[in-house]
C-alpha cells in the first residue's frame, strides 16, 4: 500500500481547494472538541481528585459567595482540637466577580507555613523569603500571570486591593494557577477593619483512616450553637456545590464535542463521496489493470483517513497550544475551573480523527469497490 | 495447446422487455504469438469478446481458458490478480490516470506484481523506450498529445509481459499519422516481443495489420467468411 501513497496523496491534491476545506474544517471542528474535553476535564479533575475527598471545608451556613461567607479564625483553634482532625488553613477570599465569568481573579489569603506546607506549588521565579517579607506581597498563578502579563515585581490593583507580586508559581493542579495567594492578615485588613478576626472558610485536612462525613457532621454539631453555624462538606462537594450551574452547562456542552466529531463525519465523508463519484472510470480502470475490489476499497479508505487525520491533528495541535497559552479559566464563587491541555485530550482527539476517517471512507469505499468495470469504463 | 480458448461463450443484455444476445456459442482458438483483430459492426458485440477474453466482464455461459486457466471459473478478487499478470489492456480513450506521470501510469500495473524497486525502475524504462517515450516520463498526461498517450497506454499494457495484450479500438480517437505509428508500435510488440494480441477494430486498414481477421456477425465469429467451429469439430 506504501507504494501507492504518491497516487492517493496526487489524489487529494488534484482537488486541492476541496480537500483543503475539508482540512480546515476538521480541523475547526477538532480544536473545538478539545476545547470542550479540556472544560471537562478541568471540572472533573477539580470534583474528582484524592485531595478532594479526603479535606474539608467549613462555610458559613446558608452562604454561598465568598463574599458573604464570614466565620470567626479563632474557629480554627477549636477544630485543631477534634478527633480525626491534622491541620485547618483559616483562609480569606476575596474575588472580583462572583458570577460565573472567564476572567475572575481570585484572592486567597491564608499564612505562609500552611501555605507552603498544603499547597502543592513551585515557584518559576521570584521566592519565598520576598513573599514572607512583604506584607503586601502575592504569590500569582502562572495562568493569572499569563492572562494578565504580569511578572515578578510588578504592582497590580484589583478591586480595592493592590498587591506587589512577589513569585509566580506553577502547580500539578491546574486550578491552583488560576489563583492568587496573600498573606491572610493583609487580606482581612485590605479593604478597612471589619473583616479582621474573620476568614471565608477552613480548610480542614483529615488524619489517616479519619471518616470525612462524621468529621463534618461533628464540626457542624460543635458550631450549631456558635455565633455562627457552619456547612462542612469535602472540598470535592462543597466546589461540585459551588459550580452546580456551571457543571450543568459542562455536561450539557460535552454534546457540543460529539457534534464536533459529528461534523467532521458527514464533512470527510462527503468529500469522500464527492471523490470517489468523480473518479468511478479511474477506478475502473485500476481494476481493469488488476487492483482488487479491496485494494480500491483501501485506496479509498485510506484518502478519507488522510483528509480526517491530517486536520483533526492540525486542530488537536491548535488546540492544545492554545490551551496552553491562553490559561483561560472560568470561575465562580471563588472556585476556579482551569482549561488545560492535557495528552488525554490531545489522545482522544487524534483517536477520534482516524476513527472518523476510517468511517467515513467506508460507505463510499464500498461503492468504489463494487464497480462494474464495463458500465464503469463508459462513464463520462 | 492454444493460448486462449473460449468454449462455446454466451453473452446476453436486457434492454427492457428485449434480449440481446451479442454471442451466441461462440469458439475461438488463438495461438501464442497470434496477433488478431476483430472487425464488426458498431454493437456486434466485438468489445464485449474483448472484455471476456482480458476478464473484466462475465460470461452467461461457455468457458474461456486462457494459458490453461478457466478465467470463468475465478472469483473476483482472483480474477483481478490474473489480469494483473496475465493481461494488458489499451484503451480507446487511453485512461492514463491524469495525476500521475507517464513513469507513474506504466509503473501502476507493476505495483501489483512482487517485484523490488530496481527491478520495477528497469522494466519502466525498457516499456518506455519501447514506446519512444523515454524523454516524457516525467510528463502528465494533460502534457502530451493523443498519440503520446496511447503510446503510454501501450507502455503500460505491455511492461508487466502479460500473456496476452487486448487493444479495444486504439486508434479510435487518433489522426491517421498517430494511427500509422500505433499500429506500428502493435505490431513491433507482436513482432519483436513476441505477445499474443486480440484488437478489436472496425477499420479495415488497420486490421490488415493483423495476422488474423476475424468478424463477429450477428452473434456469430467468422474467419475468411466461414464460421469458427469447435475445436472437436475441426480436429474430427
């Protein structure tokens, strides 16, 4: 078959503009496949992970924006105490938009041992000793600083607060680089005195073998009766609960990335239908001259797996560079949704395109086989 | 033994509610090395003979034996591998294949055959030289005129040395100069190569070419006047 590549390649190009657009269009159609996989992917990997199941979060009960979450930080010295419990990160968020929006920012203050010790981040430049140094210095994502073009040094204003970015950090967790990191004091003091001796939340990290729902059920029950009452769930529910409007739109536009795929079906194989109408005499003749039906069929075939391949390759490529250097994210409520590229997605794309070559040829490879050579060579 | 054979061969068409039946118990001998047009009126039914003998179209019933083989008898996919060896067919209308080069459309056939690389480049441009076409190799054929097409059709039908050649009307569509170099070039692969040759022809001068003539009437295959007989027949 190797020896027939330059036919089926002159093949593709004597009808270049039509195979071109083919191209393109699989192309477009893939790029959007991937871009949806990767909002998929983004919220899966936020709801779904380990460290979503095993910590907690403590919110005010009966609040939802971060905003209007406020729970004494002195909350914390009494859970550090409970059974089950390792550790609990008083952390303040701020954010500049809590409605769903692709370019919130998102504040979280918290102190800087905890934050070195539960947040799993590496700083690309900048360092640490300038974080701690600075009261109001920030610790950036690299997709915020991507997307804001901000580098080490610089001073931003969001809002009412204004911080000097002290590092820019990377992490395994896509989420983490939509973030921005504070101290937790020059959070509570950033916009007046009201919000000092409060936080947002606790983040409550679990001893070995520790039963997340009876923990929350006990920290709740210990608070029921406080100043404020509390709603503790695992960090998986509590962002599965914070993005429910969010995720319900990701589940419905994950049709979206089957229409896509769809689409490249009906585009290829019409192109395919098109080429092989066009060329029912060449067939015919390749038959006359010993090529059999299965051998016509593979020609086919592999014409159609082509025209799929190389533009749903070009689209995964586009595709994942784009992901890669927009660091777009959607967020909100403070809970951040970072589109990522990932091999998964590039993987299930390139599958999809050869799948989809492969079944589009079909049809029209069949038809292409099953010539009668003498009305075939007849034909116009 | 004969090189082709076609034992008692039926073709029949529906043309709506009417049968036509182009051959009807036909038998024909030829010999290795025979070259032999057939002559007869538009729709007698020579191409379709043609067709059978180079095994594209099927047979009602008869036989037809070709080197030995009962061609009747293949399957599909096993028809088509002894065309690839066995036949080289010229077209009328020549049917290079329009992306590929003249090296490219002689080489298509040798594509099929196991055979290396150096080997297949060899026979390519012997097949070429044959045809005078050495210096268009690299030309499409939309670069060339009528007669340098058929040059390369004959190229192409000739390179595998296939056991027989079919020609359907190959200067149908030439001026006579381009007519008198083909059916040169047909004769000199008779001739020189030594291939047995079928050509179907409806012009007298160019089936005088020919060693032998045959015409197909009304169903019927016709030599020096006299109809074609069973081999049985002629031998008793």
């Amino acid at each position: 078959m190797f020896t027939l590549v330059p036919y089926i390649v002159k093949s593709l190009w004597r009808h270049r503009t039509r195979s071109l657009l083919t191209i393109s269009g699989a192309g477009v159609a893939l790029l959007v496949f991937c871009f949806v996989g990767s909002v998929q992917h983004g919220l899966f990997a936020l709801t779904e992970n380990q460290e979503a199941g095993q910590t907690l979060i403590v919110f005010q009960e009966n609040r939802f924006c971060p905003q209007s979450s406020k729970l004494p930080q002195d909350y914390a010295r009494t859970l550090a105490k409970q059974p089950g419990i390792a550790d609990v990160l008083p952390i303040m968020v701020f954010t500049n938009n809590c409605r769903a929006s692709l370019d919130a920012i998102v504040f979280q203050g918290m102190p800087t041992d905890q934050l070195k010790k539960w947040r799993e981040i590496e700083l690309e430049s900048g360092s640490w000793d300038g974080f701690a140094r600075q009261d109001d210095a920030a610790l950036v994502g690299h997709a915020v600083a991507a997307r804001r073009n901000l580098a080490t040094g610089d001073k931003f204003t969001i809002g009412d607060i204004t911080v000097v970015v002290a590092g820019i950090f990377s992490s395994s967790s896509a989420a983490e680089e939509g973030l921005i990191y504070t101290h937790l004091d020059f959070l509570q003091r950033a916009r007046g005195q009201s919000d000092v001796g409060l936080v947002t939340q606790l983040e409550v990290h679990l001893t070995d073998g520790a039963d997340p729902d009876v923990v929350a059920a006990a920290i709740d029950a210990e608070f029921h009766a406080g100043p404020v009452a509390t709603t503790t769930r695992t960090k998986g529910m509590f962002q599965a609960d914070t993005l429910a409007d969010l995720a319900e739109l990701i589940g419905f536009i994950h049709w979206l990335g089957y229409a896509c795929v769809g689409l490249v079906l009906s585009l290829v194989a019409t192109t395919t239908v098109m080429s092989v109408q066009d060329r029912i005499k060449e067939h015919a003749v390749l038959q006359t001259l010993g090529f059999r039906p299965f051998k016509i069929f593979r020609l086919v075939v592999t014409e159609s797996m082509l025209l799929s391949t190389i533009g749903g390759g070009l689209g995964v490529i586009c595709g994942m560079v784009f992901l890669a250097w927009s660091g777009m994210s959607v967020a909100a409520e403070g809970v951040t949704i970072a589109f990522r590229p990932s091999w998964d997605i590039a993987i299930q794309g390139a599958i999809a395109s050869v799948a989809v070559g492969l079944l589009a040829g079909v049809a029209p490879a069949w038809q292409a086989a099953r010539t009668e050579i003498v009305p075939a060579l007849r034909h116009a | 033994m004969s090189l082709v054979e076609l034992i008692d061969v039926n073709k029949e068409f529906k043309s709506g509610e009417e049968t036509i039946r182009p051959l009807d118990g036909i038998h024909l001998t030829v010999e290795e090395g025979d070259f032999v047009s057939l002559m007869g009126a538009s729709g007698s039914g020579k191409s379709t003979l043609l067709n059978l003998v180079a095994g594209i179209d099927e047979v009602n019933s008869g036989h037809i034996l070709v080197g030995g083989t009962d061609i009747t008898q293949l399957s599909r996919g096993k028809l088509a591998d002894w065309r690839a060896a066995n036949v080289g067919y010229v077209f009328q209308t020549h049917n290079l294949i329009p992306v590929l080069t003249a090296y490219e459309n002689v080489e298509l056939p040798l594509l099929l055959l196991p055979m290396s690389a150096v080997e297949r480049r060899k026979r390519v441009e012997v097949a070429l030289a044959a045809v005078d076409l050495t210096n268009r190799a690299q030309h499409y054929p939309r670069q060339m005129s009528g007669g340098q097409e058929q040059r390369v059709g004959i190229a192409r039908a000739i390179v595998a040395n296939p056991t027989i050649v079919v020609a359907d009307e190959p200067t149908g569509s030439l001026d006579d100069d381009t007519t008198e170099q083909i059916l040169t070039l047909l004769q000199r692969v008779n001739h020189e190569l030594g291939m047995t040759l079928l050509m179907v022809t409806h012009d007298a001068d160019a089936a005088a070419r020919a060693t032998r003539i045959l015409h197909l009437e009304r169903g019927q295959l016709l030599e020096n006047g006299q109809p074609i007989m069973p081999r049985a027949l002629r031998t008793a």
